[in-house]
C-alpha cells in the first residue's frame, strides 16, 4: 500500500550492492540493535554527537529518538532524511543526508555509519555513492558536503574517492578536547566526472514537494 501522506516511505536508492530506504519501526529497531553492537572502538569518536558510547538502553532509545524527532521535525526547509542501508535483505548501518533552505542553496550534508562487523568491505563507500546519486541526480544538488576527523580513515578516504576536495576544517570539542574536523566539499562537476549508471532512484517524485522545490535531472 503506498504512504499517502508520508510518500518519503516508498523512496528507494538501489545500487548492485545495496539498498537505501527509509527505515519502518522493524528497520528502527534493528539500527538500535546494531548500534548496541557497537559501531568503533570506544576508545574513539567518529561522531561530533558521542551517542554511540551511550550505556545501554540509552543508546539504543537515542537511535530510536534521533529518527523519530527526523520525521517529527521534517518540513520542506529544512530536512534530515534517514536511510537504512540494506544488503542482501539485512539492515546494516544508516546513511543520512540533510539540508537547510535546498531549494535556495542546492547544499547537502550527510552522515553515516556501518555496524563494526559489515565495516571494511567498501559497503560505506557504495552507501555514500548512493546517497550522491540521490542528492545530484534525484534531486538537482550542487554541491555536498561531508566531515570526518583527521583519524578516521575510512570515512577520510571515502569522500576523497569519490571526488570530495579538501574544504578546510571546523573545530569541535571531542570527548572533552579541542579537536578539528576536516570539512570536504564535493561540487556538482566533480560528482559528474565520476557519475555511476548503475544506481537508481525510485519513488522521488511522489515526495519530491517534501523536499521543496528541486531540480530531477536523472
Ligand atoms: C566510516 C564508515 C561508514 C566507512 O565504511 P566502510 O564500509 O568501513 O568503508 P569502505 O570499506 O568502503 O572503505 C573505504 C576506504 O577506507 C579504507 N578503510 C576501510 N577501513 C579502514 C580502516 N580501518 N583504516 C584505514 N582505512 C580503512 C578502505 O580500504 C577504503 O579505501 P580505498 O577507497 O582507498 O580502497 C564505517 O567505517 C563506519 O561506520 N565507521 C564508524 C562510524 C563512522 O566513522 N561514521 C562516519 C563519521 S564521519
């Protein structure tokens, strides 16, 4: 049955490797699982909001709560789309991506993580890529950006091969320290050059108004 007045439900991103969607309540609490997994060694922190090292239950509710308040707080001007990343039926991580004022500024910014053990297959590069195709071609961005502390190497190497540059750094405060993220900003031209054609978008223009005003090009 399709969601009438939430038609963000039947989006889709799929690529031969994987699937984006939306998560349902069953998605949800599979995250909330994984995140008591555990998503890094706790004796770092990859994210500028340190939920990951929550106590439990406390993690597991505040993955619950971080996508509840997205849908609760979403609205044309500003958005925070959650999707679950999905290989061969299970739910494995989450890849985000947000914006304020897109049909103004056509600027995206995404965040994303894998359980520990689906980490180092190239999964969180094919969720990026994804999420790209989604954002420029879905949708009519110009430009998208990504940030990643200095250690993390995955996450570092990820946007710089798949054309992200170098866009200067932002300072945080991590796990009490003055800490700076490297900011990568990926143009639209660039995202062109290495442009895949073997993802696809499916169910955008049911929701496309949600989105405010864009541009599909795909
Ligand atoms: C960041 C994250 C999503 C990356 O996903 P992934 O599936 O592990 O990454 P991939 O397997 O696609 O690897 C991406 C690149 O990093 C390299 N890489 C992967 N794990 C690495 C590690 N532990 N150390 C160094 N390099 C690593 C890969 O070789 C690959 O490099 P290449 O493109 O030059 O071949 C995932 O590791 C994760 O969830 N980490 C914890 C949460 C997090 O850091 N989120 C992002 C916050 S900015």
């Amino acid at each position: 049955m399709g969601h009438r007045y939430w038609p963000l439900f039947e989006l889709r991103v799929r690529t031969p490797r994987l699937d984006l969607r939306p998560p349902d309540e069953a998605d949800l609490f599979a995250l909330a699982a994984l995140a008591a997994e555990g998503i890094h060694d706790p004796a770092t922190m990859p994210f500028l909001t340190e939920w990951s090292v929550l106590p439990s239950p406390r993690r597991e509710r505040s993955v619950l709560q971080w996508h509840w308040k997205a849908w609760a707080d979403w609205s044309p001007d500003k958005w925070d789309l959650p999707l679950a990343v999905v290989v061969d039926g299970e739910v494995v991580g989450t890849q985000a991506v947000h914006a304020e004022q897109f049909a103004v500024l056509r600027s995206v910014y995404s965040g994303s993580w894998l359980v520990q053990r689906w980490q180092g297959k190239g999964i969180g590069t094919e969720m990026r890529a994804a999420m790209l195709h989604l954002a420029f071609a879905g949708l009519g961005a110009e430009v998208a950006f990504s940030g990643a502390y200095p250690d993390n190497e995955a996450s570092v190497r990820i946007s710089r091969s798949l054309g992200y540059e170098d866009d200067g750094w932002e300072p945080h405060v991590r796990q009490g320290a003055a800490a700076r993220s490297i900011r990568f900003r990926l143009e639209r031209a660039r995202w062109e050059e290495r442009r895949r054609h073997d993802i696809v978008v499916e169910g955008l223009d049911a929701c496309r108004d949600m989105f405010g005003h864009s541009w599909g090009v795909s």
